[in-house]
C-alpha cells in the first residue's frame, strides 16, 4: 500500500491531494520553487523538499528534480495534480523507473491522448496541417499540443495574423508545458463545452461518471463549471458517454481522466482527453458523492472498482475565484491576501490570510462548490456565498462571478439541446463575448460605502457615538476614497452628508457602521490595510483607496504613457519597434508574461514613439513606464 505520496505541483490542488491522503493516514510531500517557500500547500504538507529557482521552467517542470525529491523524501508515490507535468509520459516513465507508484495512467496512455493531434488521429479526426490553411479554413483555433488551461490557445480571424499569433502560441505553451509544440483546428464559434469523467481500473472495469458543462470560459479557461450538464438530451448525452468510453478503451486507460466536447447544432465534436485530474472535478465528486482523489489512490493500489458507480444525486456547480480584474482585460493581480473567507459551500483554496500572490504562478486562489437537489438551488446557493465573502487583498472577479451565476443566459437556462433556455437564455462559450460589459459595472452603492468609511476613520479616530456625536470637529469634513468624495457634517441633530439623501446614522464604531437609508437599515464592515479600505455589505464587497488631500506632483503621468497593467517580464518586444519609430493606434509594441499567460501592450494612438524603457527580459512592476508615444494630435 502507498504510504507516503509527494504531489508534484503546488496552490489549490496540492492542498486539495493533501486533504485526501490525511483522511486515508497517507504521509505527504510538498516540492516548492524559492517562489512558494511559504505557501500554503507548503504548510499544510508533512515534509517538503525545495527545488530552486523561482520560474516553473526552473522548478515544477524538472521532472528529474521532483524524482529526486521523492526519493530523497522517502514517497513511495507521485500524484501529478493538473498543469505542470501532469501530461508528460516522460516524467510518469521517470516516475515508475525509480521504482515509485504513479498515480496517473500508464505512460502510453498519455502519450496517446495528452498529445491533441494524436488523441484527435486516435478519434479518426486528423487535425489541419499549417501548410494546407486557406482562408476557407478561417476563423481558427491554435491549441497546444500538450497541456490545456488555456495556454497557448489563440482565435485566428485573419490570415494575416497567423504568425504572430503563433509565435506567441508557443511562446506561451513552452513557458507553461515545457513543450512549444502547436495544432490549428476549425474553431467552432456559439457551441457549448461539454466534457465526461471517466474513471478505470486494471481489472477492465471504466465507469463513465456524467457530464459536466464549462461554457463559461475567459482566455479558453474555463470559469464556471456544473454538473450535470444541462438540457444535452439524451441521444447527445448517450452520444458523449460511447464517445468517452470509445476513447478510455482505445488506451487501456487506468485511473481519471476527462473527455471534452463541443456541442453545437445538437452534434458533439470531439476537442481532446484530459489524461489526469480535473480542475472542476469536485462538482462531478459532489454529484456522485465521490473522492476522486482517494479513488486514483485506490486504483494505482491495484484496487478493483465496483461494477457500477453511484447513482448522481442533485446538481453542483463550481466558480473559480481568479485574482485578476475583468473590467481591465482580464489582467492577473498581485499583492497580500488579508482575509478570504467563503462561508456555506465547500472551498478549495490554494491561499489563506498573510499569503502573498506573486507573479509566477496562475493566479487561481480557489474554487467555491455548492450543491443541491436542483440546479435552482445551486445556482442561489453559490451565488448568495460569493456576495457575502469575505475577500480582502488583490483584485478578483468575485463581482463577476456573482452576476454571471444570476445573469438570465444562465440562471435561466431552461436546458435544449440547441442550447437555449427559458426565454432568449443562452449558455455558450460566447457567454462573455456578449455580456462582459453589464458583468464588470461599478457595483452600486459606492457613495455610502465611502461614507461608511469616513465614518469608522471618524470613529477610529477617538469619535463616539451614543446618540449623538462626541468628541469630533463640528465643521464639515472632507475624505477622499477613490473617485468619491466624501463631505459630511456631524452634529447634536445627526449626520449631514452632501450626495446621499434620506441616511441616518444608526451606530459607527472603527469596524463597523450602520446607516438607514431610504428607511432601510443597512450595515457595513470596514476594514484597513494601509491606504485601502474594504466595506463588505450584504450585496458586496467596496475596495476603496484612502487618498491623501494633496496630490504628489511625482503621480502625474505625461500624455501618451504606456504603464505596466501588470507586474511581469517583457519577452518580445515587436520587430522594427525602436525610439523614434512611427506607430498606428492598436499597433503592437511589446508583449508582458505574468502568471504563465502572454499580454500584448499596443500603441494608444498613432505617432511617433518617443520613449522605449523595455526591453526582452526586463522584470516591471505594475504601473512602470514602458513606453511613451507622441499622438498626431499631441505632435501637430
């Protein structure tokens, strides 16, 4: 029996292996880049082993390191988790000829089907040869050969675009796999992303666990996931489960894996086989009432699954919570983690409070499942837990994800094949193509978030409240959060506060305030970490910005200044782009790498580039001077 396993990979799904193996008394190890020495699935395995270097080319995708610390740890087993080398039949032969357990399916297996041409070739669906694309073939899609998370995926609409897009494909898919290799394939647009778990034993036993559904996609990378998937059908839906279990049996597979789809016109097209673990798979272990982690474990034991799986009960569904700023192209966010709390569903998390988001890494901070009888149900469920999170610290797409999961083209999808719903409700991949813009809108109610704010800093400041005010100026007093300006004025008779009518004071303290407004008693939490301040109220969460009342002259930014949206390392800077160059407005200049995806920074109007402070392999902070163009206008 497996006694002690190292998991070759790190954030949530270390942790997620880790809790499955402390449930069956099974010893873990972590690996760590210089990164992550302090990282969660650091602290929460028994032992770990440092593999040095900070990039995941350097640490987590050095097959022969992580054997080695296997070994020099005393794990008698390896799980790979998903990313990083969890396709790589290499590092799964290194890890048997070590004489260590692979938790995974045999070598040939991957090599079979973690390669997306010959999985496709397998299928009896041979991918397009570059040398043979024509215009006919557009619009296209480039995919890495090996991996999936998005990385290395890019739409081509025209021709022209190809290479560039490209080079940056497998610019991408290197840094990410450790593999440059790139396929196009017809890319289907308005389909729906329909995957099937399988699940196989040694002993000729493959139990085909349902559909998940995973339209809801940014970048290709899935953001909302659920299961069952939705109004397949059932011709389609027994269509997908010969398809899965076709391909399971064609590899003598053992172990998980994941068969993805997409279905549109009521057919289902086969895109590629997963040869591990998903990143949505606790909503198929929900619905099952599985572990699939501690059945990998069992099967790579040499155990025999039962001849039939559990019969699905309810419906889940799971959100992935990204630091990053959807209103802003999706752009990663770092920073320090001050609180993360996800009451009343189950949360997978690779951060905890104190916990640092850095740039080298995806930047997934966790996963929030909720289950029940119906779909209804899971959607509320999930959706009211996300709006009275607790989640302090770098930006996320928490907001989003609330409004996706209440938006009509999901909540309510009434389930046809063709993919419509109730009403206009549609559930696509093209889900944010259409609605990002209504998804990212300011949250309302940010003038009395402000207002709260300025009062606990009242508060905070030696103000008491007890009916009256005590203790505090009686002249107006001016705070500035943000966009928002705050004017108020406390006196024997109450509050007065310009731009917000109709609001009583009802408590103020330095954490918390409560205010009527409109005759409804609405309560806020206020936090402070430096100059930011977080007021939680019941429809979410106001991250505001404390400023001080004078500007400093050295924060103000010359027309035509290209900043760093992000932090992270400029890779290519593009051919012929050099000081005093003439550029076009939406011109490409220069490409960022953060959290192992590319960022293209494009020119902001054309002129002339005045400036050029990048350079290949240059490391920028968030909001460093990159470039300056001179507009037409400006130069005129």
């Amino acid at each position: 029996m497996i006694g002690s396993v190292l998991v070759a990979n790190r954030g949530e799904i270390a942790c997620r292996v880790f809790r499955t193996c402390r449930e069956l008394g099974i010893a873990t190890v972590a690996v760590f880049s210089d990164a992550d020495a302090g990282a969660l699935h650091v602290r929460e395995a028994d032992t770990a082993v440092r593999l040095p270097g900070a990039t995941p080319a350097e640490t987590y995708l050095r097959g022969d390191l992580i054997v080695k610390a296997a070994l020099a740890a005393g794990a008698d087993a390896v799980h790979p988790g998903y990313g990083f080398l969890s396709e790589n039949a290499d590092f799964a032969r290194a890890v048997t000829g070590a004489g260590l357990v692979w938790i995974g399916p045999p070598p040939e297996a991957i090599e079979a089907m973690a390669s997306k041409t010959r999985a496709k070739e397998l299928m009896g669906l041979p991918p397009l040869k570059l040398a043979d694309v024509t215009v006919a073939d557009l619009p296209l899609l480039i995919k890495a050969t090996a991996g999936g998370g998005g990385r290395g995926m890019r739409v081509v609409r025209q021709l022209d675009d190809l290479k560039a897009q490209l080079t940056a494909a497998r610019a991408e898919a290197l840094s990410a796999f450790g593999d440059g290799d790139v396929f196009v394939e017809p890319y289907i647009e308005g389909g729906r992303h329909v995957e099937v778990q399988i699940l196989a034993d040694a002993h000729g036993t493959i139990w085909v666990l349902g559909t998940r559904d995973c339209s809801l996609q940014r970048r290709h990378q899935k953001v909302v996931e659920e299961a069952p998937a939705p109004g397949l059908g059932p011709e389609v839906a027994e269509e997908l489960h010969a398809l899965a279990l076709r391909a399971a049996r064609a590899t003598d597979y053992r172990g998980a894996g994941t068969v993805e789809f997409l279905v549109a016109d009521g057919r289902a097209h086969f895109l590629e086989m997963n040869t591990r673990l998903q990143v949505e798979h606790p909503v198929t272990e929900a619905v099952f009432g599985l572990d699939l982690v501690a059945l990998q474990l069992r099967v790579a034991e040499g155990e025999a699954l039962a001849p039939e799986p559990p019969a699905p009960r309810g419906h889940a569904i799971e959100a992935r919570l990204y630091a990053e700023d959807p209103a802003a192209g999706w752009a990663p966010q770092i920073g320090t983690i001050h609180q993360l709390v996800v009451d009343g569903v189950r949360l997978d998390r690779g951060y905890a409070a104190g916990d640092t988001v850095g740039v080298q890494y995806d930047p997934l901070l966790a996963k929030a499942v909720a289950h029940a009888p119906t779909r209804a149900e899971a959607v509320r469920k999930l959706a009211r837990a996300l709006e009275r999170a607790r989640i302090h610290g770098p930006a996320t797409n928490r907001d989003l994800l609330v409004r996706s999961l209440r938006h009509p083209d999901f909540a309510d999808f009434g389930g046809r094949p063709d993919g419509a719903g109730l009403g206009a409700a549609r559930l696509d991949t093209g889900f944010y193509d259409r609605n990002l813009p209504g998804l990212t809108a300011p949250l309302p109610g940010a003038q009395y978030a402000a207002l709260a704010a300025a009062l606990a800093d009242a508060a905070a400041r030696g103000g008491r409240f007890d009916g009256a005010w005590r203790n505090v100026p009686s002249q107006p007093q001016v705070k500035r959060y943000g966009e928002h300006q705050v004017r108020y004025r406390l006196t024997r008779r109450g509050l007065e506060a310009d731009g917000c009518r109709q609001v009583r004071l009802e408590a103020a303290e330095p954490g918390r305030v409560r205010l009527e407004i409109d005759g409804v008693i609405r309560e806020f939490a206020v936090s402070r970490y430096g100059d930011t301040v977080y007021v939680d109220t019941a429809s979410g969460c106001h991250a505001l910005t404390a400023h001080p009342r004078f500007t400093d002259p050295s924060d103000v930014v010359a027309p035509g200044s290209l900043l760093a949206p992000m932090p992270g390392v400029v890779v290519r800077v593009a051919d012929g782009v050099e000081e005093g160059c003439r550029v076009r407005a939406g011109q490409p200049l220069l490409w960022l790498e953060a959290m192992k995806m590319e960022h293209r920074v494009v020119a902001p109007a054309s002129g002339t580039l005045t400036a050029l402070h990048a350079a290949p392999g240059r490391q920028v902070e968030v909001g460093a001077l990159l470039a300056v163009v001179a507009s037409e206008d400006e130069e005129a």
